[in-house]
C-alpha cells in the first residue's frame, strides 16, 4: 500500500477509533481522567465562575489542540505500524538488504527485555496486588485459568537476509472469569503494539499498558475495565524478533550447495518455545485452531502443519503462502520452515501425501527414499491397527542439519536431523538403517499418541513417549494383544492425563472378566521415583519356601542414608513377578506372584535342591532381579552347561541384572564376570550386546587403573573363541534386511568392537591394514557395518597423517551417516594434542554442527587419554555451552552427563562440587544427578575395585 493511501485510509477512522489507536501505539491509557472530567462538567454562568469558565473554556481548547496532535502522530505512526500486518511489501526490501538487525523499532537488545514503549511493569500493579495479599496473576509458574485461546491467525514474515520476522497475532480467547489481566507467554520478542476487541459491533476495550514478565517468559495486558465471563474477545499483537541462530524458536541453519551456502529457517517449540516465535498460551493443555500465513522472498518456500490453500505473488519477488486451518492443537506441536529444499513424494491408499524435504543434493542422491517409503507403509499400518486415520491431509518430513533433538513430531510437519533420516545406502551400516528406521517409527507414532491426544501436563509426558517407545521396539511385526482402542477414540484432538489412559485399561479388563484398578498399581510405578529391584531368598529350613522383597535400586546404596527421598522406606510397587523353575534339561512354565510388600513368603511348589529359579520371564517387568548366591550358582552352572534351556532374553537379563546389581553392590563382583564365561558358545545377538553394554561402563571405571591389563586381558579371554569363529565381514552390497542376517550381522560387529576395544592383536592389524588400504588406493574398500570401528581403531593405533586423513575425509563426504563416524573416529585419538585441537574445533559452529559439537566432547571424555581434557575444557568453557545449549535442556544434561559419568576420583568428585558451587544457575537437576553418579563412582572404586582384581588374578592363574 501506497503512503498516501495508507494516510486516506488513517483519516478515515472516526476520533474515538484515532484516540485509541494511538493510546494503542504508544501503550499508553489515552486522554487523562481529568481532561475527561473537564470536558464532561458544564459550570452555572455567574461572576464567580466567568475566571473559571475561561479556564474551562482554555483547558477546552487546549484539549482540542492536543486531541489533534495525538491525531497526527497516530497518522504518522501508523505508515510504520502498518508495514508488518498490510504493507509490508513496500518495505520488505530495505529490510532484507540490512545489516542484521532487527527491522525498524526492533533494533535492540533481546535479553534486555525491554523494548519501547510501555512495556515496564505497570505503576500500581504490584502495589494493588501487595494490597491484596496476593501474588499477581503474572508471577505464578502457570498461566491464569480465566482465558482459554479458541482460535490463532498468525501472519509473519520472514527476512532470510538479515535473519528477522515481524508477525501479526490475532487470538479469539474466551473469558471464563471476569478479569482486567491478559497474561500469555512471550519470550524474546518485541511488542510493537495491543489492541483487545470484544467484537466486531461492540469495538476495542481500551488497554491501559502492557508489559513483559521476562522472569516468567509471560507478557502481560491491563485493560481499563475487566473483561467479562462467557464473553469472547480478540487479542491482536505486532511483534518482530530475530530468526535465532540457536536450537530452539523460530531459529536458522545453513548448509552448503556446489559452494555457495544456503540457509533456512526452522521451528523447534516442543517443550516450552513456541512463545519465541509468537505471543500464546503456551501449555500443552491450551489446545486451538491456527490459521498461518508467511510471507517470504520467491526464491524460498513455506512449509507448516497444514497444506498451502493459496499463494499470492508480488511484483517485488515476494510471495505470502497461506495455509489451511489446523486442528484444535497445542502451541508446542505448531511448526513452519523456510527454505529452498526440494522434495519427494508418495501417497497412502488413503490418499495422505507424504513428502520428504531435504538439500537438493541429497534429494537427488535418493537419500530420502528409504525414509520416504516406510513412512507411507508406517500410517497405512497405524491407521489399520489404531482404527483411527490419519487425521491430516499430508505429512511432510523435514530433513535440516541441525537440530537440538534426533526429531521432532509436529502434527502434518515432522522434523528431524539429517543424521537420522537421510540414508545412503552404498555406504551406510546395517544398524544406521535400523537406527534411522526406529526413529521414524517412534516419531510417526506420536500422530497418534501425542499429536491427536496431547498429554494434560509436562508431568505425563511418557504417556506419549511411553506408547512410541514401546511401538519403536515392536515396529510392525509384533503388537499386542488384546489391547482396546478407546483410549484414542474419546481423546481424539483432546489432552489425556495418565488416569484417563488407567480407566480406558480398567474398562478393558471388565469386558474380558477381569477387575483390577490399574490406577491403583500404576501410580506407584507412574508417581514413584526410580524403579525396584526383587530380591528371592530360598527358605533354607522350610522346603519349597522362598523370601521374596522388594527395595528401591540406586546404584549409590548409601545415598540413601544421605538423601531422605532416596532412603523413603514407604517406596512400596505392586510387582507381577512372573517366575519359573528350572533344570539342567527343562524350564517349567511361568506362574505369576503378585509382590505387594516389603517382604513376603510364597511356595515354589517345584522347586528342589538341585533346580533353579528365574525371575521376571523375558523381561517383561519394569525391574531388576536378584538371587542368593546358590540360586545364582545353579543359573551359572546351567549357563555353562546347556544355555538353551534359558531363552535368548532371559540370558540376556541375567547378564544385564547381574553387572548392574553387582555395580550397586547387591552381588559380588565376580558373579557377572563367571556369567559371561558361557559367552563362547552364545550364538545369539541379543546377551552379546547385553554383555558390551555391561562391560563399556565397567571398562570405564578401570581404563586409568595400574591394574587395567588384569581385565583387560580376562575379557579378551572370554571373546577370543567367538572372534576367530565369527571372522571378519566381506563388502556385501546385499541391502536385504532378512532377520537371521542382520542378528548374524549385527553379532559380528559387536564381538569384532569387543575384540578391537580390548586389544586383540588380530583385530588391530586387520583394522590397520583396511585403513593403509584406503589411504594408498583412495578407495574405501571397508566393509560397512563395522566401518565405525576401524575407523576409530586406526586412528588409536597409527599416527597423526591417518587423524589428518580422516579429518579431511570428514569435510569432503555429503553423506551424513559417514560425516557422523568419521567425527567420532577423530575422538578416539591417543594423541592429547589432537585431542585438544579437535575440541577447541567443535565451537566453531562452521566446522562442527551445535548439536554435533556435544558428541565430540562426550566421545573425548570416554577415551581414557581424553576425558581429563574434556573435563577441564568443559569447565573453562561452560558460559559459551551454557549459552548455546541451556535452553535445550535435553542436549545440556545429555552433555553434563556425558562429560561427568565416568568421573571417578575424590579429586574429581571435588572438582565437580566447586565447579556447581560457581556456576549455580541453569542445569541444577542435571548437575545433581552427576553428582549422585561421581559419588557411586568413587564408592565402588573405594569398596568394590580391589574385590574385583583379586578374583581377576586368581581367575587367570587358573
């Protein structure tokens, strides 16, 4: 729109609409109460009044006079305040074309909170409240109840040169109880201006002030009279803020396309975000419609939740997409991009079309399909096993290169990190592909479990991950049984709490005659810290008698004395403890004891001298087992003997239950280092990687001992046989993902990493000679699925041209699943100097991606040569990590745990101590959970190490 036009269309607005557009723009209350009083009273014409009614006539004119310059100025003011919301594109241009900063008024310091205008705490407010003897509505943790948002139009536009948008929000609210308080989150946004209307015949409610809340992340709006219940009113705010160069918002990421780099915009708001991008009520229980449209340069496109309904070109090279209306949905699972992908597409047998956006190079490598295909054989097996469609019209999948989480599952825009979508099938391993195909399978589940029925409160959460977790495993093969569907059918576009998801499974139990209150068992597992563990006692003077307990597993037992939450004696689970008997050539079937207290007797009918006890059945319980130490000797016996008598899982909870208990100090240490005995004869995947994820932590706690060869040497023992049985792997272009090849596959791997990790010969040689190979022919002739540990094993053994060489492997590679072994081989140096230049490399956000960035220091600190480095470098460069990562709280207490874990020194527990003690803000649970980890990590090096040596050297004599 023109300025003359623009200015004919100001002076078209009656005087009660230009007074309280301008109160509107300046935030401010309008003409005073006193002129209002002057011009309203009409004085008797006597002598004694003439002086005064020549001051009222003067205050008259006076007020005249400055109605018209407040007219003037909203005249003026509105040419800037209109650029956002109806003209922006006679101005998109100057602010494109700028120097990074934010357009217009915007121009200022984000974290200082406080933009022009009235946007101080109102005076009065706090003192009003003081008086009351109550805290104000804006102060509280939880948005107020007497608002609920119906409906968001939202129209932003986006400037990629300069990394700003400007947006227009309009929220239809509905009063539920009379208040003069608007509070909604906003967070690092500039509110230009407010303006509240109660409808289109009954006109604005003029706003007092408005203000930020930076403490709370809330934006508040005082209104000169309360708003009134069971009415409905329109919120409408301007705003402007910076396309973020972080993980969270509305935020920016680049890459580079035949050497020009490109860069997009993308949106992160699930937990808490979605207040960086617009002001809304930003909880998940705020469930409404969305109307988006976004302007944006021709060169770029738009993507959002729901399909484009129309595009409107400019002559300038803009163009405004606007999309269909959402859904009722929450704040945190809205999304939108913008960016110059391209894309690939297919269409259920229900017609939803599924596009999978990611760089054009990568889009024409066919990097995409894999993903791509499953996901349209993903919703048409969900729709058939939930009995509920898609709800959408499309689900496009966005693939960006960086991101604070593996993705993200926006209803009709899901999001992930190239890493975990994105397949090159020439060069990507076996698992990459079952790692790529859990995520998509876990994230296309919450369209169900998340999107269509939304959690009331952060507290619920693993309602939702809960069931994607669980499908993530079962996938598409194995569901289970019997399992009633109400439960998405009644919360369909609603929120659902845990009891709502007890009484659905209550419900079904009836049907089939069953009466158990489910609320009642699994609260206990729901609103309980941490997990139990079983212990089973035989009754050494009554036959058949077994002492079943159950406690509270910690790895740290003394913590409990320490902390009264840990040492709570009240921790009581209602347990189905499903348990068999066996012998040296059978296994009886499994009968199920329901454990409620802290101890109990129960008989074993079968149970004799000479039989065994199993626990938990295929790990089906959320909880550890142990055992007497006799009733662990008949196990190992049986494993030694004839394992098969035991099933697959079974022999792998065994494993994992015995490391773990003896790691808290329930067992002796030697008892799951006699379990993995038997692994020579294991043909089975599933107890080996049992046993690595068991050993690595171990292997940890030793790695700097002057003992270390002792175990080294006891495991390489155990994995000798099964490495020479099992050999090395061909270069096998087979892609088929037949079951019995990818467990044989996958089984290799695992022994060839357990063979390298500790030092066998064989396997370092035939790593080195694989690494030589590429290096001298340039052709990378190593086999794929286990290219990550040759990779990392040539770069431990030989010198630093081979670190050299892999480092520019990493930057010459597109292929997103080789970049991502190629940086962790980097980790595996034994060179401290390199080390150290890797890490100071990994802040350079050019080199190294943000969330690529965590990885190389977690994977420094694992290395026994490095993790002294990590540790100091994180400390010293904790305010730069902070600042780019406490947000994201998932990837900062990923990297505090990581840095920290294998800590296990007094000096380092110290360390850490003095370290939380300077830096108390931000991360204070994940700093607290690593220090209750450094804690039992000294406690077991101080009782339990030298138990465990001794047996070792008495072991390997014999």
């Amino acid at each position: 729109m023109a300025l003359d036009e623009k200015r004919e269309k100001s002076a078209s607005f009656t005087p009660m609409m230009i007074e309280e557009d301008a109160a509107l723009r300046n935030g401010s209350r309008g003409l005073s109460g006193q002129w209002a009083d002057a011009v309203g009273v009409r004085p008797r014409t006597t002598e004694r009044h003439i002086t005064v009614h020549k001051r009222l006539v003067l205050g008259f004119a006076i007020s005249i006079l400055a109605l018209l310059v407040v007219t003037m100025i909203a005249v003026l003011l509105s040419v800037r305040f209109e650029e956002c919301s109806t003209a922006a594109a006679a101005d998109s241009p100057a602010r494109a074309s700028g120097n990074g900063s934010l357009p217009g008024a915007a121009r200022l310091n984000h974290d200082a909170g406080e933009p022009p205008g009235r946007q101080e705490e109102a005076p009065g407010e706090e003192e009003e409240w003081q008086r009351r003897r109550q805290p104000p509505p804006w102060t509280q943790l939880r948005l107020p109840r007497h608002l609920r948002p119906l409906h968001y139009n939202l129209m932003l536009s986006a400037f990629m040169e300069n990394f700003t948008f400007c947006g227009e929000v309009n929220v239809q609210i509905e009063c539920l109880n009379a208040s003069r308080y608007i509070v909604l989150h906003a967070h690092r946004v500039h509110i230009e201006a407010v303006q509240v209307a109660e409808d289109k015949l009954s006109g604005a409610v003029r706003v007092s002030s408005f203000f930020l809340y930076p403490q709370n992340q809330v934006f508040v709006v005082v209104l000169n009279r309360s708003l009134e219940a069971q009415r409905s009113y329109n919120l409408k705010i301007i705003y402007s803020a910076l396309i973020e160069n972080e993980l969270l918002g509305f935020f920016r990421s680049s890459y580079v396309l035949h050497g020009e780099r490109r860069f997009l915009g993308v949106t992160q708001f699930s937990p808490t975000h979605a207040r960086k991008a617009f002001p809304c009520f930003d909880e998940p229980i705020y469930k409404a419609t969305f109307k988006i449209s976004i302007k944006h340069q021709a060169t770029y496109l738009s993507l959002s939740n729901m399909p484009v309904e129309t595009s409107v070109f400019e002559e300038d090279g803009w163009v405004t997409d606007h999309f269909s209306q959402t859904p009722l949905m929450s704040t945190y699972y809205l999304a939108w991009a913008v960016c110059n992908f391209t894309y690939r597409e297919t269409t259920t047998k229900n017609g939803v079309v599924v596009r999978l956006y990611a760089r054009p190079d990568a889009i024409r490598r066919g990097s995409g399909d894999y993903a791509l295909n499953i996901t349209r054989r993903l919703i048409e097996f969900y729709e058939d096993y939930f009995k509920v469609p898609y709800s959408l019209p499309k689900l496009d999948l966005l693939a960006v290169p960086k991101h604070p989480y593996a993705a993200m599952e926006n209803w009709g825009l899901s999001v992930f990190v190239e890493q975990r979508i994105l397949l090159d099938p020439s060069i990507s391993s076996i698992s990459y592909l079952l790692d790529v195909t859990m995520v998509i399978v876990h994230e296309l589940c919450h369209q169900w479990f998340g999107d269509l029925v939304t959690p009331v409160w952060w507290e619920d959460v693993w309602l939702k991950e809960g069931f994607a977790h669980y499908f993530e495993f079962v996938g598409t093969d194995y569901l289970y049984p019997g399992w009633n569907m109400d439960y998405l059918t009644i919360h369909k576009y609603g929120n659902a709490a845990r009891n709502d998801l007890w009484n659905t499974l209550s419900e079904a139990l009836k049907k089939v005659g069953k009466f158990v209150n489910i609320q009642e068992v699994m609260d206990q597992w729901t609103l309980q810290m941490g997990y139990p563990v079983i212990t089973i006692m035989r009754n050494e003077t009554a036959d058949n008698i077994v002492v079943i307990s159950q406690e509270h597993f910690i790895y740290d037992i003394d913590a409990k004395t320490r902390d009264p939450d840990l040492g709570n004696n009240s921790y009581l689970w209602q347990i189905p403890l499903t348990i068999a008997v066996g012998n040296t050539s059978h296994i009886s079937s499994e009968a199920i004891i329901w454990v409620s207290n802290k101890s109990e007797h129960h008989r074993i009918a079968a149970l004799d001298e000479t039989s065994w006890l199993l626990g938990n059945i295929n790990q089906t319980g959320y909880f550890r087992v142990n055992y007497d130490i006799r009733n662990w000797r008949l196990l190992i016996d049986q494993l030694m003997r004839n394992h098969e008598v035991i099933s697959v899982s079974n022999r792998a909870g065994l494993i994992d239950d015995a490391f773990n208990l003896a790691r808290a100090g329930y067992l002796p240490q030697n008892i799951p280092l006699e379990i993995i005995r038997y692994l020579s004869e294991e043909k089975d995947f599933l107890p080996w990687h049992a046993a690595s994820r068991a050993l690595y932590p171990l292997d940890k706690l030793l790695d700097r001992t002057e003992n270390y060869n002792i175990f080294n040497e006891y495991i390489l023992k155990q994995v000798a046989a099964m490495y020479l049985k099992l050999g090395w792997p061909t270069n096998n272009l087979n892609r088929s993902l037949v079951q019995a090849a990818y467990q044989h596959e996958e089984l290799r791997r695992e022994v060839i990493m357990l063979a390298c990790s500790f030092g066998n010969k064989h396997c370092h040689q035939q790593a080195a000679t694989l690494i030589s190979d590429w290096i001298s022919s340039n052709r990378n002739r190593i086999p794929l699925n286990v290219r990550d540990v040759v990779y990392c094993t040539g770069v431990s053994l030989m010198d630093e041209d081979v670190w050299e060489f892999i480092w520019m492997k990493f930057h010459s590679t597109t292929a997103v699943s080789e970049k991502k072994i190629l940086l962790e081989a980097l980790t595996c140096s034994d060179d401290r100097n390199l080390l150290n230049r890797l890490l100071n490399l990994s802040l350079n956000s050019e080199v190294v991606l943000d969330q690529d960035a965590i990885d190389v220091i977690i994977h420094v600190a694992r290395n026994p040569h490095g993790r002294d480095l990590a540790w100091k470098f994180f400390r010293e460069k904790w305010k730069i990590l902070n600042a780019r990562y406490g947000e994201a709280l998932f990837m900062n207490s990923k990297l505090i745990s990581g840095v920290t874990e294998f800590l296990n020194t007094e000096e380092e527990l110290n360390e850490l101590k003095n370290f939380i003690k300077s830096y108390k803000e931000g991360a204070a649970s994940s700093f607290s959970r690593a220090v209750e980890t450094v804690e039992a990590n000294v406690r077991w090096q101080m009782l339990y190490k030298e138990e465990l040596f001794q047996w070792l050297r008495k072991s390997l004599i014999h």
